[in-house]
C-alpha cells in the first residue's frame, strides 16, 4: 500500500480487498480461543466486520480525521486479525464516568501518538479512544444538552498524551452547537473541573483523562451542572437515544479554525488568573478565571486542625510524589499553606508527562509485558516512589519521613505510604519499612478523627446540626469498619454498588428523601437497586453527609443539601472523589499521632480493632491478572471464563454446600444491574431488556461468598475500568485485645493470602500471568 493515499485511492484499495479482509476476520474469530458469547457477537451483523465496513465506507472519516483510514489499512496489510478485532468488536463502553478505553494498541503507535499528534495514521476505531470517537461522543452530548437548554460546559485536560489535542478538539465540537466552552489553559486536576462546573454555574464539565490507568489510555469523564457524574437515568438517555443515533455526518468540523473563529462570549479560558506565554488562547481577551486558587480556598476550609498542623509545621516531614500527573502545584500550595517546611517533592515524578517515565515496564512471572499503572492505591507504584525519593534525598531522609504522597494522574486518588515501627516490621509487613495504607485504613482513620471531633466542623456548627444529622456512604467492597464506627456514633450509613456516581446518587437520595429500596427487596421498577446495595439508620433526620468514600481510594464530603443544582453541597466538597482533598484531611490524622507520639498501627488498633463495637476487621484486595489486564478478545474470554466458573460455585452453595478455605458458604449473591450485558453478548436478541431486571445475566457487581456471617466475606467483581477482576475478601475476629490484636491481623491476612490462591485454583486463575 502507498503511505499517504488520497481519498479516492483508499476507497478502491479497499473496495479491492473487503472480501479478502472479511475472509481473513472470519477465519480468525472462528479459530481464536474466544468465548462462544464473544464470538458469536463479533461475527454478527453488529460484529467485526459490521464496524470496520462502516468506517472504511463512511466518507465523513476522510474530512474529519484524513490519515484515520490508512492507519487502518497499514494494519490490515500487516495482518493484525487480533488488533483489529479489539479495536471493531464494539462501540467504547459509555459507563458511569464517561468513556475511557486504548488511545492505541501498541507502543509504536503510542509514540506516533506522541510525536505526529492525534491525526496520526495508527489503526483506530470506534472499540478505542481517538479523535473520532472524541468527536462523535461530544457531538452527541451536546445535542442532549442543546435538547436540555444546557448552555454551556466545562473542559479541562490532564498530563495523558495529547491531552491539550482532544480538549481543543472537544471545544470545537461544542462550540459549533452553540455552547459556551470554559477551557482550561494547562493541564488541570480533575477534582478542579468537578469544582470549577458549580463555582462558574455551568452545566456540565468533561475532562480528558484515563485516570489511574497504564500510558495506552485515554477517554474522558463526564459531569453535570453540580460536579457529580450524570445520573442513572440520564446516562442511559445519552447512551440509548443520542449516542446512538449520532453519526459522523452530524459532526461540522474537528480544527482549531472554530475556537480561532469563535465569539469572544462563546470561548473562556480558566486557570491560575494570569497567561501562559506559550500557550494559545485564541480571540479571548485579558486573564483566565482564577479557579485554582478558588478550589485552594475550598479544601482549607474543611481542615479541622490547621494550628496544630502549623505549630508542628518544623516537625512533619512529608515526600510527595504527583506519578508525572497534574497534582503537583495544588498539593504544593496546600502544603505549603499549613506551614510544612519539610516537603520534599520527587522530582522525577513530578514533571507532567503521559508517558509515565518513572514507570518502568514489567514482566510478570510467565514473562508476559506488564503496563505499570501510575495508580497510588497500587504497592507496586508505591516502591517506585519510594525508590525514586530515596535516588534524590538519599536513604537516610527516607528514614526520616512521616507520609509520602502520592496522586495519581488526574490526582483524584491519593496514595498514603507510611513508616512501620520496627516492632511491626517482621510479623506484620515482610521488615518493609515503609507500607501503603490502604484506603480502607486510612479513610477509617479519617472518618474516626471527624468523628470525634465532630463539633469543630464549620459546616456542623452552621447549620445547627448534631451527629444524629449525619450520614456516610461508601460502596458495597468498602471496610465494614467505616458503617459499624458510625453505628457506634449514632451516624447514618448508604452502601452503594462501586463508583462515585453511584455515591453521589446515593447522597442525593438522601437529601431528597427518596430513598426507598434496596438490591434486596421484592421486585422493583425503580432504578434504586441499580445504585443501592444497602441501607442502615438512615431518617428524615438524616441531612448531612458527612462522608463518601471507598476500597478505591476515593474520597470526599458532600454535606447538606444545596440550594440549588448548580450549587456544590451546603458546606460539602465537590461530588466526585478528590486525591488533594484526602491527603490533606489525613495530616489531621498525623498531627493527632505526632501529638500522641504513637504510630498509625497503635492508632488503628486502638481506636477501631480493639473497639468492642468494630472488632478486627481485615480486607485484602487482589486482581486478575495481578500484572496489567486481560488483552484484547482472547483476554476478556478469560476473563467470562472465570466469571463462568464463580456462578456455577455460587450455584453449588445452594446445591451441596462449599468451603472456601476453613470457612463454610453460609450465603451466596449475585449482583447484576445492567450495565455491562451488551458488551458481554447478552443481546437484545437473547432476550436482554434493560427495563427488566430478570433478563440480565452478567454479574457486573460481582458475586459474593458469605463466609460464616455478614461481616465476613468474598467478593469476585469485574472492574469497571479494565479487562480485569478484582477478588475482594473481609475477615472479622472480635475475640481481640491488646495482647493479641497483631498476632490475630497476621492469622487474618495469612489466612486471606490462602484463601486468594485456593479460589483462583477453583475458578481457573493464572495469578502469574
């Protein structure tokens, strides 16, 4: 094939091939090791070759996007029948957040992405995350909000490759429908866009970003008017009435001569109030709006500490790491705003930088390429912090911290590494000195802090309110030390299926008084059990948030009502996680434990395991495969696979009893709500209807064991963000003490290390691979 053909030689190439090619796809998806599911939807009118015929015949491809179709091509005449087939199988999933998925396949191709920009000729398609599908996403979310009279939308970008590409790219297409666009000038943490939406009035806010994800990804997550995620409701209006019936054509232009030509009342750019030399900004006059420094503002306020942080400011010795993300200047300024004078930032992470240079790639144990994910809530990524820190300060610093900080890309995650006590280091953590605490741990410890310092917070005092007004919620494979800490404080408790929108939905449930149902009441017709997992001690009393947290590493407090939809939460954060926000609130924590002069393992010990009322709960997190993803079609075949294998144990719980480990199977649930059928082969021909809860079939909740009782448990669930699994287990031990409490958390996690590899011998994991 000549490189660079025009249109008219690309339409006969192909017209030359297409038999040739639907050959080959067949032959492959017919001798792959697919799942039958799988295979039987790629080889459908729907499939493979359906995908590829329609963009390779689409001339609408070659205005917007000139190089997309010899990209694809070049493939072809590689033969790439695995590629190609990932990339056509499906539209990208439009889930709870937005769309996230590969911005490319392989590493050239990322570094074409890189060096040539996102008009690149790599292989493309609507199953990855392009220019095209940018442009046909946005082009579809503004006719719903031009249907909605929404007017305008907030656009931000974070250190992925080409970031700053897409985000003009998706201004441009919401500028041609007439919105007004905010744009931010530079590189943006996410947790300021979800601020920036209701500071500015506006009526919804994308920002370009893949999240904690390895370098191939991209995609970009969607909010509304106050900085949650779209509700339940709308999210499927988007994706059933607009997203699929928005085509290539309805999409007017992709350049940078629509935000050249635009109104000056149609194009605003936002950041720190002052210009960047080298960055463009178009026909807009004067300075950016001010927002970083609004949202430093915000996050202050919800400190409860600050003289006691600013009096021990000479003591606390802190190391941040932002993985090459965006978060460096916000945790920056909010450190150095309560007097912290030892704050060492790695530098090597610190530069902005979607590639992720820090991170190395692995292999795992088989000696499969492994992608480092730039996720702090990872043990993994956290060596490599400390690795880095300890190459530029010198171990002897090292030693000498209290906290490394770290937020992950878009910083809407935060990853707390802390020192172990050397009478901890053998029993507890293999003599590492350092451990990453889990979310689980680090947010109980928040929670216990707020707690029990309840009358300190503004946002409490000002509204008249007392404990009995407050609730949590967190998600369904969160701790259970969180719901029983607020039992014990008369607090309120929602427990949610995974994701921050769903805890949002839950808060606002809440407020409104709407709260009626859970997962497990008769059959229902409203869409609670599609958010809802549970509910405790929760009345019209109930009006104040008083957290949202969970397992991954999510955080943040919504507080009361607000006074209308374009408002944050009265006294509240914003409605999606926050990574500067929890590590802020957490040297609350360590102010108490330098205060104290105890260590966060004394701390959680004694004021949450050897609680009566809690007891020791211990939760371990694995998932599979423990290195990267499952790839491309054969993976996610793996990945049904044990899926398949976990149902049918689940059905012999009822048949003829299981153990899983010493612990018998009191209980077993599957947990479907929908989401995730069609991607999976559960057609509309085989019979799913998404209004009808009895035709799902795939558990994208997850499955759980019961393990003896409620509090003790394991919980096999697909994520949401990769082709992967996640095996979450809870064991409770109440017969503690002082005495035993660290001989009883080694006998819990031992035993959970031996339940992780027992349940992946019976469901067919490869914990190597």
């Amino acid at each position: 094939m000549t490189h660079r053909l025009g249109h008219q030689n690309v339409t006969q190439y192909w017209s030359e091939i297409k038999d040739q090619v639907l050959h080959s796809i067949t032959r492959y998806l017919n001798v792959a090791p697919l799942d039958d599911l799988l295979r039987q939807k790629a080889l459908s009118e729907q499939g493979v070759f359906a995908n590829l015929c329609k963009w390779m015949e689409d001339s609408n491809i070659d205005r917007l996007s000139p190089n997309a179709k010899e990209g694809i091509l070049k493939a072809i005449e590689k033969k790439r029948w695995t590629d190609i087939a990932e990339v056509f199988y499906t539209d990208i999933e439009f889930g709870t957040g937005g769309i996230r998925g590969r911005a490319v396949i392989s590493d050239d191709e990322l570094e074409m992405l890189r060096d040539e920009g996102i008009n690149a000729p790599f292989l493309r398609g609507p199953n990855t995350i392009n220019d095209l599908v940018f442009a046909q996403i946005s082009a579809a979310i503004a006719r719903f909000g031009k249907d909605r009279k929404l007017k305008s939308v907030v656009i931000g970008y974070d250190s992925r490759l080409r970031g700053r590409d897409f985000a003009h790219l998706v201004a441009s297409v919401f500028i041609s429908f007439g919105f007004e666009v905010y744009l931010f000038d530079d590189v943006v943490p996410y947790p300021e866009v979800t601020f920036a939406i209701p500071y500015l009035k506006a009526d919804m806010g994308i920002l370009i970003s893949a999240s904690h994800n390895d370098r191939r990804y991209n995609g970009y997550k969607l909010s509304s008017a106050n900085g949650s995620q779209f509700s339940i409701r709308d999210r499927a209006i988007i994706l059933e009435k607009y997203i699929g019936t928005t085509h290539f054509k309805d999409i007017k232009d992709v350049t940078t001569k629509i935000l050249e030509e635009a109104p000056k009342d149609k194009l605003f750019f936002l950041g720190g109030g002052y210009r960047y030399p080298h960055l463009k900004y178009y026909n807009f006059p004067g300075d950016p709006i001010d927002v970083h420094k609004e949202h430093f503002r915000h996050v202050l306020k919800f400190v409860l500490d600050k003289e006691g942080i600013r009096d021990l400011g000479e003591e606390i010795h802190l190391a941040y790491s932002a993985y090459n993300g965006v978060g460096g200047p916000t945790v920056k300024r909010l450190i150095e705003a309560l007097g912290i004078v030892k704050f060492d930032v790695i530098a090597s992470m610190y530069k902005v930088d979607g590639m992720f240079p820090a991170f190395e790639d692995l292999r795992s144990p088989k000696g499969y390429k492994v992608y480092q994910q730039p996720d702090p809530g990872e043990p993994r990524a956290a060596k490599v912090a400390l690795k880095k820190y300890a190459d530029e300060y010198g171990p002897k610093r090292l030693k000498k911290l209290d906290l490394l900080i770290g937020t992950d890309p878009d910083a809407d995650r935060t990853g707390i590494t802390v020192p172990v006590p050397i009478k901890f280091r053998k029993s507890l953590h293999c003599n590492d000195e350092f451990m990453l605490l889990d979310a689980d741990t680090a947010w109980s410890l928040i929670l216990w802090y707020r707690l029990e310092n309840w009358q300190r917070i503004p946002g409490l005092k000002e509204m008249n309110l007392g404990l009995e007004n407050c609730f949590i919620t967190q998600s369904h494979t969160t701790t259970d030390v969180m719901p029983l800490l607020a039992k014990k404080y008369k607090v309120g408790c929602v427990k949610t299926w995974v994701g921050f929108a769903q805890l949002a939905s839950a808060v606002e449930k809440v407020w409104n008084g709407t709260l009626c149902e859970d997962y497990f009441t008769q059959p229902n017709r409203t869409e609670d059990f599609r958010s809802i997992f549970g509910f405790e001690d929760i009345s019209s009393k109930s009006v104040f948030n008083f957290a949202a947290l969970e397992q991954s590493n999510g955080f943040s407090i919504l507080g009361g009502k607000p006074k209308s939809d374009f408002e944050l939460g009265e006294f509240g954060h914003v409605r999606d996680k926050d990574g500067t926000f929890a590590a802020i609130l957490f040297l609350d924590v360590l102010s108490y434990i330098k205060k104290q002069k105890i260590n966060i393992i004394d701390l959680a010990n004694e004021k949450l395991y050897l609680d009566k009322k809690i007891g020791l709960i211990r939760t371990g997190y694995r998932a599979a495969p423990q290195y990267g993803q499952y790839e491309g079609l054969e993976g996610r075949s793996i990945k049904l696979e044990i899926i398949r294998n976990a149902s049918n144990l689940a059905d012999e719980v009822t048949k003829k009893g299981v153990k899983i480990g010493k612990r018998r199977v009191t209980k077993c649930e599957l947990y479907k709500t929908g989401k995730y059928d069609l991607q999976h082969g559960h057609s509309v021909e085989r019979g799913f209807d998404y209004s009808k809860r009895e035709t799902y079939q795939f558990p994208d909740e997850g499955i759980r064991f019961y393990l003896g009782d409620y509090y003790n448990h394991l919980t096999i669930r697909p994520s949401g963000t990769s082709q992967s699994l996640r095996f979450h287990i809870q064991l409770r031990n109440t017969d503690v003490n002082k005495s035993n409490v660290n001989k009883n958390r080694q006998k819990l996690e031992a035993e959970m290390r031996a339940i992780f590899e027992e349940i992946g011998d019976r469901l067919g994991v490869d914990w190597e691979i």
